[in-house]
C-alpha cells in the first residue's frame, strides 16, 4: 500500500536515460559541438563577471526602486540590542528563526532591504513567477504550518503568502526592519558583539549575526554600449512596473516589447509577454534546456490522507536518494573511473537531444527551432520547465532574435542594434539575473583585528560547512559557497537552519557568549572541498553562465561541496556531536 507522503499522481523528472542506442562517435561529436559553442562565448566575452554592473546608482539607480512598496517613511534610528540578528528576510530567516523558536530564542531581528518577508518571492513578481520545484518539496515547514500547497508546482503568490504566514506564526514581525540595508556589520572585541550600521542612520548591537541574504539578491544589467541612451520604458524583471504593464498585461496591448535574457525568468515571463504584446523581440544568447512541467492541482484526497511528518518524511527519503541494488552496486564498483565518465556524459547527452527532439516537435519554424537548442551538458546552466515558452515562438507577433552567442551589444535611443538592425521598441525590459555574491551584498563584515572578510577570502574561501568562517564569531552565513548544492534550495537551508539554531542553542544552554570555529576544523573542511572537486573538467567544460562565473577561473575551493546532500548533512551531524573539538568557544 503506497504511503500518503507519495503523491499519487506522477512526478517527471528531468533525467538522463541510462541506455545508449547511439555509437559513441556520436557522443564525441556532440560533445565537440558543445565546446565550439562554449569557446565562441567565451572569445565574445573574455571579462567573464565584469560584463555585467549591479552598482545601480546615478542613472541606473531607477532599476533598483521598489515598485512594490510605498515611498521610504522618515524614522527614528534605531539603537538597541537583539540577541540574534538576520541580514535578509528569505527562506533562510524564516527556517531558522523557527528553529529559535522552538529552543526558546526570543530576541530575532529581521533586516530586510524590502518591504516584507519573503526574499526572492518579495521581489521577483513577474508574470508567470511560480517555482521549478515540487511545491510539497519546495515549500518549507508545511508540517509546522500544516498546510499543503494548492498545486504540484507552486506559483509566487501562494509562496510569498506561505513566507508571510511563517512570520506570523512564528512572531517575527514586531522586532523586524524592513526598507533597510544593512551597510556594516563590524565585530566588537571588547564587547563581543557584532555592531551593525544600515542606511537608515541605524546602530544595532547583536550577539548573533547571520547572513541570510542569499547569493542570487542582488539585479544585475548587462553592459550593453548605449543602454543608458533609451528613450522608451524599461526595467529589471525583479522590479516589474505593473503601472505600465497593468496586471493583466493589457498595458502592452499596443506596444512592442523587448526582452532581453532567456534564462529561467524570462522562460516563465515570455508566454504571458507574447500573449498580451503587439509585438514581443525575444534577444537570446544561449538558450536554456526547456523540459515539460506537468502540473496539476493537489488532490484533495490525497491531501487529506496526509498524516503529522509528511513533509519530514519526504525530505528525508529525499536526502538519501536513490538507492542502488547489490548487483548494481556490483556493477559500478567494477567499471573504470573512465568508464563512469563516459557513460554520465552520453546520458546527460542522451537528455538533452531528447530536449532538442521537443523544440523540433513544437517550434513549426525550422530556423528558430534550432536557435532554441542549446548545447552543452544538462545543468550547466541552470535547467528550465515550461509547457507554453516553445509555442510561444509560434505566433506570429513573436520573434526570436538569436545573436550566436554574442548577445546585444548596442542600445540607442530607439532600442537594441544588432548586426546593423535596429529594433524599436516602446519598452525594454532586462531579464538578466543578479549578481553572484558569496557573502554579503550591500555590507562590509569585519570580524577580529577587523579584518574584511573578503580580504580573507581573497586568497580562497575558508569555512566550516559554508556556514562557519574562523575570526568571525557568533557569525553564521546561509546558502553561500562551500555548503552543499542542491536544486532544492529550500532542503539545504533547512538542513542548515536547523544546523545554526542547535549551535546557538548549545552556545546558549552551556553559559557561552561566542562560537567560533578552530583554524584546524576549518582547513580540514577547505581540503573535504577540494577533495570532492576538481575529479572531472565538467565546470570548464560547460557553457558560461552564472554556475561557473561566465567561464572565469576558479579556485577549487571556491564553490560547492560536491559530496553529496546527504554526506553533506552527516557532516554537519558530526560537527554537532562534537561541538568543544571544531569549536573555541568564551565564557560571559
């Protein structure tokens, strides 16, 4: 009898076939394509990060605005103190804060550059916003709220409800500050507090800090010659002007519309663009993998069978993932290194052309059918899933503007230019992602003989799980680099949250005033990095893209855990079992 946590209904996956009918010379040629495709990127934008801006000042300081809360009030500046402090207002703050709760923290402080909880579903409310993850997965504490989403894949609405629902429960609205960013956050070794400024004139003291921002927060443009020189509308899609688009999008009935971008925001954004635009120019430099999205309501039913610990449950069968036969394990232990390799990449290769086969099967015109194909490896960008971008390049008032690889170059007065055309358009807008930041965005963080910690990451990133860095006590980081990939954002942040609230529990029941991690536990977390990095030239290798810097060099410590979720989760139970050997630790 199956168990109500398994949804009756089934879940497709994006995954690559373990069976190959095709020879392998096949797979060497693909695999070639995707380096010509890769190279011809990277010789068109050799700066890597730097071809993008997200100092949004002067000029540009209008794609920052807040369009969805009202005009900045004058207040009074703040000066207390809290005993834990969250720089952010996402899903990090949230999980953890209910982790505080329930071991008796009282004292939480959210600082939050918007208006409201919620992160990336405050800000990103585009038209067709929803997640890529199975919404009973995606959405967090649905045991402890007892709720189950209203669909197989949540939409950004019910997910910024679910964010402002978990603030209330949990009462983290009466210590929060939101329209305010954190400028400073400047540990004080005397007091052994963390002091902290914000751009409202603020100067808060708090014995716990922990960075909870995020490391996709921050909207990026591209530097795109002449952008600044448009006379028509435009904004970043995180900011989207529904004074000028209305709603429903009826606003852009008469206007011709540009979007420049086809990553994941603009793949959920361009059907609703197509539908409601005179005409809508779609400017593409890769393309991304568009696999189906089967969606469906929950059924009630199934829901109502649900019992206490579901969602754990489901995480935890999760976290383990697929679990091997003895033959098969038999059979794995025995192939090469080489022979492993081989047979990932011609699967992944074998996804992907079934990706390629559904643009023929969907895309009637055969030029921009193979516009749309992108060529690399499945998860070198990040994959996408949606039933209506494809058809969209059907209609008539829709066009795909393929630059090769090159991506727009000039902007004038009337719009993009590219290879001596020009697009006029009556409004331009930027799907163009955020910046990828390892700690901090708007904030300088000095820990002991005060020193930056970006200086101290400049010759490589040192943590503790990605969540401790020695010389910065009491200082706790979410969802930053050298913690634990994992597509579903959320399973790791709870792991993590869950992590950071028995730290300060144990700080706090023992009569500590700091944590701190020991030099020796951090350097032997750096190696555990490297060690699990570096094994293939799968980063190299791929596409450029926010994943791998826009191709720049790395580090191998300079990003990911790549041992697994669930070995990265016995790790963090390790640490915790031995809290006096990776940690120094004061008395008050």
């Amino acid at each position: 009898m199956a168990d109500a946590t398994d949804n009756p209904q089934h879940e497709q996956q994006s995954k690559p076939s373990s069976k190959h009918t095709r020879p392998q010379e096949f797979y060497e040629a693909v695999k070639q394509k995707f380096a010509e495709e890769r190279d011809l990127r990277l010789n068109y934008r050799p700066e890597g990060t730097a071809q993008y801006t997200s100092d949004l000042e002067g000029p540009l300081a209008r794609y920052a605005i807040d369009p969805f809360a009202a005009e900045v009030k004058p207040r009074e500046a703040i000066n207390d103190t809290v005993e834990v402090l969250f720089i952010g207002g996402g899903f990090s703050a949230l999980l953890t804060s209910a982790r505080l709760r329930e071991v008796g923290v009282e004292s939480i402080r959210i600082v939050e550059r918007g208006a409201d909880v919620g992160g990336t579903w405050y800000w990103n409310r585009y038209p067709g916003v929803a997640c890529d993850v199975v919404a009973y997965d995606y959405l967090p504490l649905l045991d402890e709220m007892d709720y189950v989403p209203k669909d197989h894949y949540a939409k950004g609405p019910e997910i910024y409800a679910h964010c402002q629902a978990i603030a209330r429960r949990y009462n983290l609205y009466p210590l929060a500050v939101f329209q305010t960013t954190v400028t400073s956050t400047v540990w004080d070794e005397t007091e052994e507090m963390w002091h902290l400024t914000t751009d409202r004139g603020d100067h808060m003291r708090a014995r716990f800090v922990i960075c909870a921002n995020g490391t996709l927060s921050k909207p990026k443009l591209a530097k795109i010659k002449g952008f600044e020189t448009f006379k028509g509308h435009s904004f970043h899609t995180s900011r989207w002007d529904y004074d000028y688009t209305k709603k429903d999008l009826s606003g852009l009935e008469d206007k011709v519309v540009g979007i420049i971008g086809t990553g994941a925001t603009a793949v959920q954004a361009v059907p609703g663009l197509g539908a409601a635009s005179k005409e809508l120019y779609v400017f593409q430099r890769t393309p991304s993998s568009i696999d189906i999205r089967e969606d469906w309501p929950t059924d009630p039913n199934w829901a109502r069978k649900l019992q206490p610990g579901w969602q754990s449950k489901r995480r935890e069968r999760a976290k383990m993932g697929p679990q091997l036969t003895e033959e098969q394990k038999a059979r794995q232990a025995a192939m090469s290194r080489e022979e492993k390799i081989r047979r990932q990449e011609n699967a992944n290769i074998d996804a992907m052309m079934r990706i390629h086969k559904r643009i023929d099967e969907t895309v009637k015109d055969k030029k921009t059918a193979e516009a749309l194909k992108p060529w690399y490896m499945l998860m070198c960008k990040r994959p996408c899933f949606h039933n209506d971008y494809l058809p969209t390049f059907n209609r008539p008032n829709v066009h795909l503007v393929d630059t090769h690889g090159k991506g727009i170059t000039e902007i004038n007065e009337k719009g993009p230019v590219f290879e001596g055309k020009q697009y006029e358009l009556d409004v331009l807008i930027y799907a163009t992602g955020f910046e990828v930041q390892k700690t901090g965005i708007y904030n300088q963080i000095k820990g002991e003989k005060g020193l930056d910690l970006n200086d101290k990451y400049r010759d490589g990133i040192r943590t503790l799980l990605g969540i401790h860095t020695q010389g910065y006590p009491n200082l706790f980081i979410m969802g930053g680099y050298q913690a634990s990939f994992q597509f579903n954002l959320t399973d790791m942040l709870q792991a993590q949250g869950d992590h950071i609230a028995a730290c300060i529990d144990y700080a706090r029941r023992h009569g500590y005033q700091t944590i701190d991690v020991t030099r020796e536990a951090e350097e032997w977390w750096v190696q555990e990095v490297i060690e699990h990095r570096g094994k293939t030239t799968r980063n190299q290798d791929c596409t450029p893209g926010y994943y791998n810097f826009e191709g720049e060099f790395q580090r191998r410590q300079d990003g990911n855990y790549n041992g697994g979720f669930n070995a990265y989760c016995n790790h963090m139970s390790d640490v915790r079992g031995k809290m006096e050997d990776h940690f120094v630790f004061t008395k008050r």
